[in-house]
C-alpha cells in the first residue's frame, strides 16, 4: 500500500452522496452531492481520507479492501 500514499485522486460524489472507490461505494454525505472531492489512502490507517477543494477533511472511511490479506487472496479472473 506504500506506493499509493500521497496520492490523490477526484471523485465526483453522486446525488445519494457517495463515491466509488475501488468498486465500492464509499459514503461522504448528501450536503456534498455533485460536488468533486479529492480522495487519498493513508497505508498506516488504512483508510481513504476524503477532503473537498479547500482541503477540508470531509470524512475518513476504512480501506477494507486494501488489507494485506485481501490483496494476497486476490483472484485473476481466467487464472488457475
């Protein structure tokens, strides 16, 4: 998970107030709905740390797809 730390990327959160990250819909708030959040990981928390344009943490939502274990479980479709 190290390599994603400080990376941000936007999501546009939809009208029931969530965004999608990695498949999931993760729930920011509907106050924020159609508004573009910036959203990062933090590898040690394990968490996505979701902030609006001025930098203003909104919500920290757990990353439970990013565990150790999850990742090390992973199957390729078509892999054997």
């Amino acid at each position: 998970m190290q390599p994603l730390r400080g990376y941000l990327v936007a999501r546009q959160v939809d009208r029931s107030g969530t965004v999608s990250l990695d498949n999931r819909n993760q729930y920011v708030g509907v106050a924020d709905a159609y508004q573009t959040v910036a959203v990062r990981l933090d590898p040690a928390a394990c968490q996505w740390i979701i902030a609006d344009r001025d930098g203003n943490q909104l919500r920290v939502r757990p990353a439970n797809e990013r565990t150790r274990e999850r990742i090390r479980n992973l199957r390729i479709s078509g892999s054997k």
